[in-house]
C-alpha cells in the first residue's frame, strides 16, 4: 500500500495561520450570526489559526478579549451587533490594549461606519460576503 511518503508534494507550504515558533495564530470571533462565526472558524482553521472563542455581541467580545489578554493575536469584530455594535467595542479594546489587532467585518454600504473604525485603530476591514481569499489576505496582512 502506498502512503503519503511515496507522493511527495510539490506544493508543501507552511499554513498561513502558523508563527515561526510552530504555533498558531490566536483569534476570538466576534459576531452575532452563528452562520458568519462559522464561515470565519472554518476559513481559518485550514490555513493553522486557533480560534480561542467567539462572541455574539460586542460587549461579549470585550469581556472575552480581556479574559484571553495577552494570548490573543488579532480580533475579528462585526460591526453590526446587539448589546454593544462593533466601533464600539473596538473602542474599549483600543481602550484597554493599544496594540490590539482588530478586523472590522461589514456589509456592504457600511463605509462610514469602516472608515471610523479605521481612523480609532482597526487594522483592516472585511466586506460580506466573505471570500476565503480576501479574510485570509487581511487577516494575514494586519498580523504579520
């Protein structure tokens, strides 16, 4: 029987998601449709990032940010949720960690609501629908 040594591949590459030590990229989730929360694990986890956690509104977000600090890489935060929207929360993480990487998510025609996350200290921003392509590239971008 032949095993995986017997083909070589051509393509090995390093998943995205893994540091130079060999471990993951750390992520908490932060969204209130389980759908997106999901897509985003999924997308995630096949290229080697750990998802820590996920929350479902912004203040939950906070909270778990605080809870994970400092074992947490980067953040990707909705903009729109219950309890506490995503500028918002991006405030108090800024607020309370000024290093923090924070990726805004969005729906089309939420600009102004992008361009402010931006101008307080997000590091990048994602449109829905997400591609796996493009949430990689971002995410890739605002850690590295």
């Amino acid at each position: 029987m032949k095993t995986k040594m017997d083909f070589p591949s051509i393509n090995e590459r390093k998943p995205e998601g893994v540091k130079e030590d060999g471990s993951p990229y750390r992520v908490l989730v932060v969204d209130d449709s389980m759908f997106v929360t999901k897509q985003i694990s999924q997308i995630l986890t096949s290229e080697g990032f750990e998802v820590v956690d996920t929350a479902s509104d912004g203040l939950q977000g906070l909270e778990k940010y605080k809870e994970l600090y400092p074992n947490i890489d980067v953040v990707t935060m909705d903009i729109t949720m219950p309890k506490m929207d995503g500028v918002s929360a991006l405030e108090k993480i800024i607020e309370f960690d000024k290093a923090a990487k924070v990726i805004m998510i969005s729906a089309l025609g939420k600009q102004d609501l992008v361009k402010k996350a931006l101008l307080i200290g997000a590091k990048n921003y994602i449109v829905k629908p997400l591609d796996r392509v493009k949430v990689l590239e971002r995410i890739i971008q605002s850690i590295k």
